[in-house]
C-alpha cells in the first residue's frame, strides 16, 4: 500500500506540473496577445521590450498562481516551481532575443577577447575618432554595428564633459573631453596607425574645446573632418556612408561661421509644403540653395529659372538626384526679356516667387553699371510684373547690404530694385511683396573664402585690402532658412492683403561684423599654417565703391526685431520711390550703353527716391503710367 500510495502520489505530481506548465503556457500566450508582445521584432529587442518580457512573465506566473489556488488550493504544485518558470521564462526569452540583435548587430564577436590596439582595425576599414555626446556616440556605433559595409572602426571618442572617461562604449574606449583634446590628438596622431577621420557630432566651430590649432593640426595630418549630413544636402560621392547615416566633409565655410541661430521649421514647412514655388537665379549660390530648402519642405513643383546653362544644368541634375519624385521644369530665360520672362511665369503658376538672380560682383558692376541696371533694376520689376501677373501668393527679393548707404554702383542698384518691390507692394495685388536683406555668405560665388583658400593651398601670400576691412558673414544655408523663417513668419497675415503694420522689408541678424584680417588668419590656422611665418599676408587697398564696414539699416530707417534672427526695417519717413517715367528712362539710358551717364543717373535717382514726400502721399504706378501716356501724346 505505501509503493502504491507513493506512486500514485508521484503520478498525481507529475499531471499536476503538466497541467500547471499547459495552463502557464496557455496564459502566456495570452498576456503576449493583449500586449501585442509578438509584433515586437526581435532584433530589434531594446530595454524596453525586456522589461516587456518581465511585466507579462510576473503577470503570468501571478495569474497561473491565482486559477491554481481557485482550483485546488495549489496543493499539489511546488511553490519552487512556479518560482523556476518565472524566471527560465524570463530567462529563455530575453536571452533569443539578446542573441538575434547581437547576431544582426553583428556583436556576437564581443564574446571574444578585445582587441589590444588601434593597430588591430581591419585593413579595409578606417580608424576614426569620434567627438560628441557619448549617448549621440553610441547611437552611431550602433548604426554602424548594423552595417556590413561601415568604412570605419572607432579607435575611441573624446566625450563633451568628463565623467566617463575610462569607460567603452560598444568596445570604444572613452579617452577623455574636451578639455584634454590637445594630448588625446598627441597619442592618436602618433600611433601605430594613421587617424584616417575625425566625426563631429557636435559642431567644432562652436563648441568649447575645439580650438583652430587642433582643427589644424587633423588637416595638416591629412585627416578628414566629417559630420553627419543635412536633410538638404545631396549626398554626392564626397558622402561616406557609416550606420546608414551619411557623413560630409566639413567645409571650411563651418568652421568660420558664427554660432547658428535654431529656428523652428513647422512655420517654414506649413509657407512651403504642397506649393508651387518658382527661384529666378536657380543656379547661384542662394538661389541653388533655396531650391534644396523648399523641396526638402515638401514643395509640390519647383520651377527654376536661370539665364547661365551650366548653373541651371547642374541644379536641375541635382534635384533629379536627390528628389526623383519632385516635379520640377528647368526654364532657361533671362529676367531682362519681359514677354518671355512673363510667358514663363504664367505658364508655371508659381505660388511663391524667390528672385535671387542678380550682378552681385562690386567691382565687375562697378565696372559694368548698365548691365547691373538692366539686370538688378528691370530685371526684378520684370519679375514683380511677372508675379503679379501669373497670380503668385508672395514674391521675395533676395537684397544684400550692400544697398544700405550704398558707395558702389551694386549696392545701389540693389536699393533701387528693394524701391521697386515695395512699390509693388503698395498695389492692390493678390501677391504680397517682401524684400529681405543680409552681408556676405560663406563660401558663394566670388567671395574671399574660396580665394583665401587658394591663395594659402599656392603658398601665399594672402591679400586683403585693408586691415580695418569688416564684413557681416553667415553660411549659405543658415541665410536661407532665415530667409524662409522672415517671410513665413513675419508675414503671417490673411491672403491678400498685406499684413497690417508690415513694412515688407527684414534684416537677417547677422551677428557681429568679422575682420577680414582675422578671417585670413584663422583659415591659415585651419590649414595648419602659421600666419605670417608660412602664409605671408599683404594689403592691396580698397577697391572703387568699396568700404571698410557695412551696415544693415541706415539713417532713414527704424528696425525692431520682427522674430528669431530677423529685424523688421521700416522708412522713418514717406519718400516717393522709383516712378515709373524714371524706370523707363533710367532704362534707356543703360540700353545705349554710356557708363558715366547711368551711373550718374542712378545715384541721382537713388537721392530723390530717399527724399520725403510733401503731405506724405505717393502717387501709384497706374497714375504714373497715365501722367506718361498723356504726356506722349
């Protein structure tokens, strides 16, 4: 009887277990349905999903406990049991899931010993230093884990505050911050392996630390300086591609720029998205840019105009390459022909106008004063003429500071276009007018960094004019996002009508004016040169029209903040502007091609349009047509 008991009591057990581990199993699945824990991908387990896995484990083994104890008190079940089946069930599931993200991280060689040294990287990868946040760094090395074609392998990271020194992250030793950065490029500039790259996750002309002699030092070491890409840029063949992020080169133009103004985009994205927009000067500098702005803002067709076929060629390629879905015309037209400039405009339908072709060279228009009239003057009523016309929402005119208290025949036939669009602007129209107007951007076309880099890659020397020379200076993509930001925000108003109390006109804080000779300096520096021991520096004297400072408002004019990183400009006075019989003469005078004469005319123009009106009312273009109509006849 006792055998008999015994075995009937074992057996008894045994259904027991088998029914409690069915029942456990049975409810499991249950809880995974309701918290839906089969969607998660495994090799994707996070944290989060872990402690997933611990929530529906302790609400099984809790629920199992509460229908067994309902059923039989749980007299024949083990309480060790339920104990064990809590935990291997925890334990089985993280540890799959733990080892598939590791097997598609491709970590499973972290069960190996580390490597000893920098020497150890893989012939076919890159060594590269990593200077940043530590949490932005792991998520980097975890992209590039991922990536079975990475070109790089981390020889460690140069945190931003101290503190986890001496740490690794994903098999990266932490090797100090910031403030030790000169010795930790000391050790890594002189191992065994040449640092083939340096990635900035945080910005090194604006962070503390990062100092002109060390950026120096990784150029002349003929390392490269990279950072991840902008949703705008174009990922070209200077991109490398690291953990599915892509990484650029930085240019010089960064690394001389002020510190960047954060604007929040959702304003620009709502002026943009789903509109026609239509950039005259597509192909320059600005206008280029812009045309990489609106259509990362989800624009719906994108016209670009340009009178330079190489420039409308290559912005044109670029768009089909970067936005293959964007609907977009290539319009090869100069702004000068009015019908067919009309004709184009039209036909495109443009919603937002952005006229940023223009002469912009001081001294070539300096040079040249009847094309920049033809061009910066005409063209632009040309292009008002044409957006009102073709029924645009906005037109905005790209101006320059250089039409502030102008001495070069540029900066004032810039002032006087600015005086055509807000002529056009006081017409009752469909299309609000803006004009905005910033200094000197980095890198475009004909500025003094492309040149200073040539001169100091020839060994010098490197020219200034005047070492008192100053200049307003800002990168390009930085000038167009405020650009975008001034008329998307300061220009917020029902659609057709101007905004009450709104000049039409905005400034882009440019910040402090920079010394051009402090400019060459620190791109000697950049290049790893000492300037005036390697790179000699000379001064040539200013060129005609040109002055040692600019400003961007003048004495006629009150500013006051209008936005982040934008100043509204209003006239202090009313003054009558550019009238249509002086456009018309103004033109004729420059198509017979006599230098001295337009250039005499328009500074002259440029006095009465700024002398104030008596009684303070301005007669429209319409009256002035008619007052010229009759006086024909």
């Amino acid at each position: 009887m006792t055998i008999v008991g015994t075995a009937q009591g074992q057996f008894t057990l045994a259904s027991s277990v088998v029914f409690a581990a069915l029942l456990y199993a049975a409810v499991a699945v249950g809880f995974d349905l309701v918290f839906r824990a089969d969607r998660s991908a495994w090799r994707f387990t996070s944290l989060a999903d872990v402690l997933a896995i611990l929530r529906n484990s302790t609400l099984t083994a809790l629920t199992l406990l509460l229908l067994l104890f309902i059923g039989s008190r749980a007299i024949y079940l083990p309480r060790s049991t339920l104990v064990m089946a809590w935990m291997l069930d925890i334990g089985f599931i993280t540890g799959a899931r733990l080892i598939r993200r590791a097997a598609h991280e491709r970590s499973l060689g972290a069960l190996l010993p580390p490597r000893a040294s920098a020497a150890s990287i893989p012939a076919d990868r890159e060594s590269l230093l990593i200077i940043g946040d530590v949490d932005q760094a792991e998520a980097f090395l975890r992209g590039q884990a991922r990536n079975p074609e990475a070109a790089f392998s981390p020889v460690g990271i140069v945190a931003l505050a101290a503190g986890d020194a001496g740490r690794e992250v994903r098999g990266a030793p932490v090797l100090g911050d910031l403030s030790g950065l000169g010795g930790i490029l000391d050790t890594v500039l002189s191992g065994p392996r040449h640092l083939d790259a340096v990635l900035f996750l945080c910005d090194p002309a604006r962070t503390a630390g990062v100092e002109p002699e060390h950026l120096g030092r990784l150029k002349a070491a003929r390392t490269h300086l990279l950072r991840p890409s902008r949703i705008t840029e174009l990922r070209d063949g200077e991109d490398r591609e690291a953990g599915g992020s892509a990484l650029v080169s930085i240019s010089v133009e960064e690394l001389l720029a002020r510190p960047t103004v954060r604007l929040d985009d959702s304003e620009i994205r709502k002026l943009v998205a789903g509109q026609r927009v239509l950039v005259t000067g597509a192909g320059g500098s600005i206008g280029s840019e812009i045309c990489r702005q609106v259509a990362a803002l989800g624009c719906a067709h994108l016209s670009l105009l340009d009178v330079s076929e190489f420039g409308l060629f290559n912005i044109h390629r670029e768009m089909g390459d970067s936005h293959p879905r964007l609907s977009r015309r290539d319009i090869l037209c100069d702004i000068r022909n009015a019908e067919r400039l009309r004709a184009w405009v039209v036909s495109e339908k443009p919603d937002i106008v952005f006229h940023a072709a223009a002469l912009k060279h001081v001294t070539l228009v300096e040079n040249h004063p009847c094309e920049g009239v033809l061009t910066n003057i005409v063209g632009t009523w040309n292009v008002a003429e044409a957006a009102r016309a073709a029924g645009a929402r906005r037109m905005v005119f790209i101006s320059t500071d250089k039409a502030v208290e102008p001495s070069c025949v540029m900066g004032a036939t810039k002032r006087l276009a600015e005086t055509v669009v807000q002529t056009h602007r006081e017409r009752a129209s469909r299309t609000r007018f803006s004009v905005v107007r910033f200094g000197n951007v980095l890198g475009s076309a004909g500025s003094v960094v492309p040149i200073f880099k040539s001169q100091i890659e020839r060994g010098g020397p490197v020219t200034v004019t005047h070492p008192d020379v100053e200049r307003f200076f800002m990168t390009i993509p930085e000038a167009v996002q405020l650009v975008l930001h001034a008329v998307a925000k300061c220009e917020a108003a029902p659609e057709g009508r101007s905004p009450e109390g709104r000049s039409g006109v905005y400034v882009l804080d440019m910040g402090k004016p920079v010394k051009i000779l402090d400019l060459a300096q620190r791109m000697i520096e950049l290049h790893g040169k000492v300037p005036g021991r390697d790179i000699p520096i000379t001064f040539t004297g200013l060129k005609p029209g040109e002055k040692l400072t600019e400003i961007l408002v003048d004495q006629s004019e009150t500013a006051q903040p209008c936005g982040p990183g934008v100043i509204e400009v209003t006239q202090a006075r009313p003054t009558p502007g550019l009238t249509w019989t002086q456009l018309l003469s103004l033109e004729a005078i420059a198509r017979r091609g006599d230098p001295d004469d337009v250039r005499a005319s328009i500074f002259e123009l440029l006095e009465r349009a700024r002398e104030p009106i008596a009684g303070g009312v301005r007669r429209s273009w319409e009256e002035e047509r008619a007052a010229a109509a009759f006086a024909a006849q």
